[in-house]
C-alpha cells in the first residue's frame, strides 16, 4: 500500500498549481511522480473547488512561497 504525502508536499503542490505551474512541472520540482499530483490535483478540486484561496498568505497579505527540495540537474555538453 502506497504511503500517504506530508502536509507540507501536498500544500507545497497546492500552491505550485494556484499559480499556474503544470502537474508535469510541479512533479519535476518536488521530485515525485506526476499521477500522484494529479491524483492530490483531483482530491484538492474535489475538496474545495478550483476557486479556493490558499491561506498561505503572511500578515501583510504577501503570498509566502512554498518550502520543497530543489532539484539539482547536472548539465552535460556533449560534443560531435
């Protein structure tokens, strides 16, 4: 049986899909697979529809960024 996210994965896709990011982008960012944000996608909409604020704001009404890994790619040039 599949394990369940931490909170902080799932607000952490809640805030990337408010602001526009794909499941796909969102999936290469936060380094799981992009079924299983769809799959929080799907329960998020369901839960509380797609106009929902997130509450992620700071006093002064900032949107405050979300905490997740950053993934680090390794640039390889390949020469002919």
């Amino acid at each position: 049986m599949a394990s369940e996210l931490k909170v902080d994965m799932k607000n952490a896709i809640k805030t990337l899909l408010s602001k526009g990011i794909s499941h796909r982008q969102a999936a290469s960012l936060l380094m799981i697979d992009r079924k299983t944000v769809a799959r929080y996608a799907g329960l998020l909409k369901a839960q509380n529809g797609p106009e929902e604020p997130t509450g992620s704001e700071s006093e002064n009404g900032q949107q405050v960024p979300p905490t997740f890994p950053v993934r680090r790619v390794p640039v390889i040039n390949i020469k002919s």
